[in-house]
C-alpha cells in the first residue's frame, strides 16, 4: 500500500498516533533502549540538568508516556531535597513538589504507574498521572512552574497549539525525537506516518523560533550527538 503523510487526514493523526502506543506500550522502555542504545537515558538526564528541578516544583511533564522523564526529576528533586536536610523549610517544601504525567494514552500511563509503583516512587502523592491532550491541557494558566514535552512535539497534530498551552505555564523546555528512535511501530500504517511525521517535523533553528513566537524568552537548542537530538529551551518572565 502507499500511504503517505499528505493523505493522513488531521482526524486520522490521532488515531495513529494512539495505536502505535497501545501497541508498543507494554515493551516502550525496552525498545526505547535498544533504538537509543541506550542514549535515551543521557539524553534524559540532561534534559533534566537543564530544568533544574527543585523540592516544591509543580511540574507537567506531557507526553510523559511511562514516567520516564518525571521520574528522573523526582530523583533530581529527591538528592537535592536530601543535600539541604539540615533546612527544615527545604524538607516541608519537599512534600509539595507535585510532578504531573499528562499523556493522550491510557495505556502508556498504566505502564507508568505500574513502574512507579515498583520503584517505590510518588506513593506520597508527588506523582499525578493524568490522561490529556498537549493541544489542549485542563490544567490553569500560571499553576506550572516548569513544562517538558521530550519526544512528543512530532506526534501532535497542530504545534503551535501545544506551544501556546506550554506558554500557559512558566518554565519551559523539551527535547526531540531522534531520527533512529521510531522503528517501533506494531502496524505498517502507523509506522509510516511515525517516519513521515519525524522527516516533516522543523529543523532545529525553525522550531526555535516557533517557540519564540508563542512568547518564550530566552530560546535556546542545545544539539546531542551531532544534532540527532536537540533540547530547546526557553524561559517565560
Ligand atoms: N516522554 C516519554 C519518553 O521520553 O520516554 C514518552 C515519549 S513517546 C515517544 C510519545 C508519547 O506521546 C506517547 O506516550 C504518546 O501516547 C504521547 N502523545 C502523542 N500525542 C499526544 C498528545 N497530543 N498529547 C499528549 N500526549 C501525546
């Protein structure tokens, strides 16, 4: 068959979208692995430097499939939590800290919380999985101290759409998709559109100032491995 991005009409996008994650939901962080060799979790770690996490935060984390990148800011948030023990208003502001898994996949979200059980982590009510749509978010304007989408921009149907929620919080900032990490897909019409949607989405310097222009200040990519992956990052005041 050819099937190629031009026909996918926009109602088809999220259907799509939605089977290659049901299919591959259970075996994500496996295959995540062996696409990234591995790379994912760097690339993650970095993402999560760059944010700077702190105890207190309100986080959302969309796109935030099986908790991978929330995890590793509750850790961030944890150590540093840990290091300023001796303060007690730092250990008070530890129990707030509220990390927000919002992904459009049921499915995805179970894994997550399956795992999170598993780790021992947000059983104290830090983690919140929430079922949601980047392109339209229902949580308030300014209740977000910080925002990450990480390898989730490319599956949303309009970005400026899920820019302009973004904007409705206060930091920003999140990572692409890399080339290699889509050769997941469980149907060949799924699949396709993945390969078509990573080749169509903006160059790094086009994505930058697309984010500019939903106001964030401060914009800024770094590029990993050669510009495979790149974070972007922008502030808002
Ligand atoms: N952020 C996670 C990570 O880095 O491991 C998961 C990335 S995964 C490649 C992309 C995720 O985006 C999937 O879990 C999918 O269900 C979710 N997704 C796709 N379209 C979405 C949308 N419009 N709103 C929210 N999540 C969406």
């Amino acid at each position: 068959t050819s099937f190629g991005f031009k026909e996918v009409r926009e109602e088809e996008k999220s259907r799509l979208v939605g089977n290659v994650f049901t299919n591959v939901a259970s075996n994500y962080d496996l295959m995540n692995d062996l696409m990234s060799g591995g790379l994912h979790r760097l690339w993650k770690e970095r993402l999560v430097s760059k944010l700077n996490p702190f105890p207190g935060m309100k986080h959302l984390d969309v796109a935030g499939g099986t908790g991978d990148v929330a995890f590793r800011i509750l850790d961030s948030i944890n150590s540093v939590g840990k290091r300023a023990m001796r303060d007690i208003q730092d250990d008070n502001r530890l129990d707030e800290t509220q990390i927000f898994v919002c992904d459009i996949n049921p499915n995805m979200l179970n894994v997550g919380k399956k795992r999170a059980q598993e780790r021992g982590l947000g059983g104290d009510k830090s983690l919140i999985w929430v079922e949601g749509d980047a392109e339209a978010l229902k949580f308030e304007d300014e209740s977000m101290d910080g925002y990450t989408i990480a390898f989730g921009i490319r599956n949303v149907t309009h970005i400026e759409k899920a820019l302009s929620e973004a904007h409705r919080y206060d930091y920003y900032s999140f990572s692409v998709i890399p080339a290699v990490g889509q050769l997941v897909a469980g149907d060949r019409e799924s699949y396709q559109y993945l390969v078509e949607s990573i080749r169509r989405f903006p160059s790094q310097e086009k994505f930058a100032s697309m984010i500019v222009d939903a106001g964030f200040q401060k914009v800024e990519y770094e590029n990993l491995v050669g510009g495979v992956v790149a974070i972007h990052s922008g502030l808002k005041f």
